[in-house]
C-alpha cells in the first residue's frame, strides 16, 4: 500500500468533565503528510493546545482513532507510548520546559540517551551542532536557570530534534523569540521538511510565521475550518 | 531498560536537593549504627554469660540417678502383660551414685575423636566443722589436670594455686567458706562425711566464683583425697563431664553415651535450659529496637522522597514527554530511595562499628569471669550483614510508594498547568 500519511485522525473528540461536561474537540478529521509544513491558527481557547496533547500521545483520554506512521496508536500501553514518543515525535512545549539539574547540552542530550541509538560522544556532537544551528552553541554548558526565556526556547527547540523524529510539534514554539531568531527557527524546520522529510505540525499566533508555511489549518470552537 | 541513565538522572535529583537527601541517610546511618552496636553488644553479654555457664558445665556429664528400677518385677510376667498393673511404695533401687565400671567407660572416652577431654569426678556432701558450728557444704574431688583444662578452674582462684591439690590431704575452699570460718591458706579445716568419716584436710588456696551460694559451700580437693575420705576404692566415680569439639552435637552424644555406657546422661542445653531462654529474650529486644529505629527512618525517607516528587512534578512531566514510561519514572525513584539506603546504611555499619569499639574500651569487672576487662562486643559479620539488609529493605519498601505515585504522574495536567 504506497501511502505518504504520517498523521492521521478519525472522528477526534475530547470532553472536559470539570466544571461542567464540555466538548473542547469535535469529530476531528485530519490527514497529514511526510514532508509538510503546517501551522495551526485560531483563537485562544478552541482547542489548539488540546488537541496537540492528544496527538502527541500524552493525553489518551478521548474518543477517536489516532495513527502515526500508518500504525494505531489508540489503545497502546503507556510504555509503547513512551517508545513511540521517543523516536517519533519531538515536542516543543507552549512553555519551555526544561530540567534545572541538568545542563543545556544535556538537556538536548537526554531523549537520545534514552533512545540508546548512539554513543554518548555522538549524541554529545550532534547536540552541540543542533544547539550552534540555533545560535546557543556558547550557552551550552549554562545551567538552565542561567537562560534567558527565548535561550531555553531554544534548548527546547533543540532537544525536540535530537532524535531525528518523523513529526515535530511545537505549541508557540517561537512565542518568547524576537524576530531575528524566530526567522532562524522557522528557517530550521523548513529545511527539515525539505532536506530530511520530517514533518512539522505547529501552533502559532504569528501570522508572518503562518504566512510562510505550506498549509495552515485554522480551528474554531473545536472543529477544524479551513 | 537503561539502568545507566535512570540512575544517572537519579543521582542529579539527589544532588539537587543535596541537604534533604543527607537528612535521610543520616536517618537510616543512625539507626543502623545503634542496631548493630546494640546486637554487638546484647550478644556479647550473651556471650559471656554463656561463658559464665559453659565454664562449670561440662557438655555432656554421665552420672548415676537415684530412681526407681524401670522394670518392675510384675513386668516381666506373662499373665499380667496385657493387664493395666498398680504399683505403690515403689523405692529406689540402690544402685549406689558410682558409676559402673568407670575407669573403662574413661579410657573409651578418652580415645573418641569427636571428645576434648574427660575429667571424672567425685561430688560428696559433706559438713565442715569449726568449733561446735558445723556448716553444710560440698567437697568436690577432682581430676586437677584435666578438670583445669576443661573448666578453667584456676582463672577463679584468688590465692594459691590449682596445682597444689596434687598434694596429699590439701583443699581449695570457696571465699564465702573462709570468710564465715576465719580460714586461710595453711590452716586445717576439719571434715565430716555424710557417713560420719573424719577428715583434716590442708587449705592451700581460696575460689571466688562470684556467685554467694556456690562460694559458700563449693570445694575442691583431688580425686585420690575424695575417694580416701570416703573409704571407696580408685574405681569409685560419682560424675564424668565430658567436654565436645562440636558443642552443638551435644544433645545426641548424650543420648548414645546414656544408651552405650548404661549410665545417666545429660547435655548442657538441657541443663541450663533457662539460659538459653535469657539469650533469646535479649535478642529479640535488640531487633525490636533496631526495627524501630529503622521504621521512623523509613518515614523520614518516604516523606523526603514525597516531597521531592512534587517539587519535581515538572521534570517528570518532562521526562515522559520525551519518551520515558511510567516504569522508568518509577525506577527513578526507587534508585533514588536504593541510594540513600546504600549509602546511609554502609556509614551505619562504619559508625555501628565505632560505637562498638567504644563499648568494648569500656572497662567491666565482674568476680566470676576474671578474664573479662570490658564491655563485651560480638563483632559477628552476620549482624552487619543483616543490618544493611534491612537498610535496604526498608528504604525500598520507603521508596516504593512515592516511586509509584511518580510513575502515574500525568504530563498533561502538569504541561497544561502552567
Ligand atoms: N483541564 C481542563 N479542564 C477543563 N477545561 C479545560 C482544561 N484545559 C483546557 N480547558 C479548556 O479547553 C479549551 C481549550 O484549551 P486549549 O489550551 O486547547 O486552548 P488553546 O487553543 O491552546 O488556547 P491558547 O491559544 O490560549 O493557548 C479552553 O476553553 C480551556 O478553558
Ligand atoms: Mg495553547
């Protein structure tokens, strides 16, 4: 079966229980390609966040079918999850999250330590180069409360690619960088989508950034418009 | 799984809240110390009573009970075999306290491989005069090379010398006896036997024991001396005490020489049974303490390691987002409980064993066991073996709930909340 789906999505939905029963998504329907760019536009509060979680795999309380690489991902246990996470998805979060014990570098370093693929040595160069691409190559050895806002979004950035993931999704991944370097970023994942066939599913405010990528899928009350 | 990286990342949690996690180990390093240097010590008291017992009890004596014969005449007739038979005014048969044929029974002993050393003895009871007071007492005649060996008998004498009961007609009286009969060394001391013989015997030296009632009425004097005042011949032995290299087959040799030898037999375990009963009491207390201790030390990490998880509900948030399970969150966790227990209970053997070595300098004097100086300290290896077992159990156990709680911790929640 030749097939170029790399993200596909069957009748999501997903409620809120608490303060009141609430349909955050509604029968979603979504079909994504290797090698696309996308942006996700809409207002505030209709569900971009939501409905990133449950394609990242965290959230697993919904109803719908979801399929990465052709494979149903619903259902799967909390470890084949994590497994999954791991080698196929890099996320870049809303908020940056990173951990305070450890270095920038090895922040970057850690999902491929524990994906095991290469040596440490390895992982530390292709850290380093990931970190140079993103303009922080002299920020590497800070701790990361020694980071600027922007500086730890790109040591977030950074970690999301360190295992050379078929998806990456990032929720606002250049809403703490100024114009400068949000170019940069979204120069690094156009040349991901281009040269190494990754696709790139990201939420913006940023309609410049919007703009520029190859479709934008714009969500209202918790359905998909456009 | 990755056990490099889960312990890697655990030790950087721990050196994050450096402070706490000491606080923890210090916790199980204390109880652990005061376990081991409370087992140390409760066995060594142990053992040294043991001592005290093991010094005047052979491991297994052969003697002579006075009791009615076991076959009754009325037994051995056929008419009455299947009959139930009432017997009254049975008496003891009397077959005399000497033991039967003792010089062979002796010379076979000596020759066993599993025995020591036998020391044969003669117990009579006897009065010892002193103006018109006659005092109750026990004159024991003994085998002074052999019983000395075995008994060390010469470690309690507080004048003169063991040897000097090779003399003729010489004793070795308890200090309890001398003092109330104003003897000492040279002095004659006169005797009555039970049978009303005369005896003047020559004290060449003084016991102690410690123990009043045995002082008071305990002597020594050889074989040959014992058996004169009897009137009895050489052959004439009331006790052989036969010490064992292994002590713990006591029991059984017991039985086969009561069975070979056609004597009584007893083994040391069954004649001091409440000794064993104090040793097993003291025992228990020193584990009941040293679970305690290691109880609240438990808590003491089970809440550390609570609050840790959500001071770094973030970072586990993180780590699963990344791709790590739930499992290895939790084994995150339990590595960081394995550590402090590791860490904290190896110093709480260091400092279990410097506490000991501090009682041992304490010095302790007691009158019935001259070679004892200080405190007595069992430095079995078990004790510390058992002690870290259980630092880490407990730790484990500490740590398995939180570690539990951190594995079920959900990212999104976490992700979403800030
Ligand atoms: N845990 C929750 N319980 C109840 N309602 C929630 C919860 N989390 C989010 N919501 C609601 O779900 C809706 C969608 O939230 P979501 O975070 O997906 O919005 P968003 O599109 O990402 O907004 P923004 O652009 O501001 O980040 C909102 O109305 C929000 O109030
Ligand atoms: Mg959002």
């Amino acid at each position: 079966m030749e097939n170029n789906t790399i993200l596909e999505t069957i009748g999501l939905s997903k409620y809120f229980y608490d303060p009141v029963k609430f349909q955050v998504l509604k029968e979603i329907d979504l079909k994504i390609n290797h090698g696309e760019f996308i942006s996700v536009v809409g207002k505030s509060g209709c569900g971009k966040s939501t409905l990133l979680y449950l394609l990242s795999t965290m959230d697993t309380d919904y109803e719908g079918k979801i399929l990465i690489d052709n494979q149903l991902v619903t259902g799967k246990t909390d470890k084949e999850l994590a497994i999954i996470r791991n080698e196929k998805i890099g996320f870049v979060f809303q908020f940056h999250y990173l951990l305070a014990e450890y270095s920038a570098l090895k922040n970057v370093m850690l999902p491929g330590m524990k994906l095991g693929k290469y040596s440490n040595e390895e992982l530390e160069h292709r850290a380093m180069e990931h970190l140079k691409t993103l303009d922080m190559g002299d920020q590497a050895l800070k701790m990361t409360n020694q980071l600027s806002g922007g500086q730890k979004q790109r040591v977030a950035i950074a970690r999301a690619l360190i295992n050379d993931p078929v998806l990456i999704m990032g929720d606002e991944p250049t809403g703490n960088l100024d114009k400068k370097n949000s170019d940069l970023v979204f120069d690094i994942f156009n040349k991901l989508t281009q040269e190494e066939n990754q696709t790139l599913l990201v939420v913006t405010h940023d309609n410049d950034f919007a703009e520029r990528t190859n479709r934008i899928i714009t969500m209202e009350d918790g359905k998909i418009i456009s | 799984m990755n056990t490099k990286l889960i312990l890697n990342i655990a030790l950087h949690l721990l050196r994050a809240r450096l402070k706490q996690t000491i606080v923890a180990a210090v916790g199980v390093t204390f109880s652990i110390a005061m376990f081991i240097a409370l087992v140390g010590f409760m066995n060594g008291l142990n053992g040294l009573l043991d001592g005290l017992m093991m010094n005047r009890t052979p491991h297994v004596l052969l003697y002579n009970e006075i009791k009615p014969s076991e076959n009754q005449p009325i037994f051995l007739s056929k008419e009455f075999k299947d009959k139930t038979n009432f017997l009254g005014s049975i008496k003891p048969k009397n077959i005399g306290l000497s033991i039967y044929n003792s010089k062979t029974i002796i010379a076979v002993l000596k020759k066993d491989s599993r025995v020591i050393d036998v020391a044969p003895k003669v117990t009579l009871p006897v009065f010892f005069n002193t103006g018109t007071i006659e005092i109750s007492g026990i004159i024991n005649g003994i085998d002074v090379l052999s019983e000395d060996k075995l008994f060390k008998i010469s470690d309690n004498i507080i004048e003169g010398k063991v040897a000097d009961l090779l003399q003729n007609n010489s004793i070795i009286i308890g200090k309890g006896l001398s003092d109330k009969m104003l003897l000492t060394i040279g002095d004659i001391i006169k005797i009555t036997t039970a049978k009303g013989n005369l005896a003047s015997l020559k004290i060449v030296g003084i016991s102690e024991i410690g123990i009043a009632e045995i002082d008071n009425t305990m002597s020594y004097t050889s074989l040959n001396t014992a058996q004169k005042m009897l009137g009895e011949p050489t052959n004439y032995i009331t006790d052989i005490q036969v010490n064992l290299y292994d002590i713990e087959s006591a029991l059984t040799v017991s039985k086969e020489f009561k069975d070979k030898f056609v004597v009584d037999a007893i083994d040391f375990k069954t004649a001091n049974s409440q000794f064993e009963t104090g040793s097993s009491v003291r025992s228990i207390i020193s584990y009941a303490v040293g679970f305690v201790l290691l109880t609240v030390a438990g808590f003491g990490i089970y809440n550390i390691l609570n609050m840790m998880i959500y001071e770094k509900m973030d970072s586990i948030a993180i780590l699963k987002a990344t791709g790590f399970s739930g499992n290895d969150v939790k084994w995150i966790f339990i590595s960081l409980s394995v550590i402090i227990g590791l860490a904290g209970g190896t110093l709480g053997l260091v400092f279990g064993y410097i506490f000991s070595s501090i009682i041992d300098l304490i010095p302790f004097k007691t009158a019935s066991l001259p070679t004892v100086t200080t405190y007595p300290i069992d430095y079995n290896p078990i004790y510390y073996v058992i002690g870290i077992v259980f630092a880490l159990f407990t730790t484990i156990i500490a740590g398995l709930f939180p570690a539990l709680k951190a594995s079920k911790v959900d990212p999104v929640s976490i992700i979403r909340g800030k």
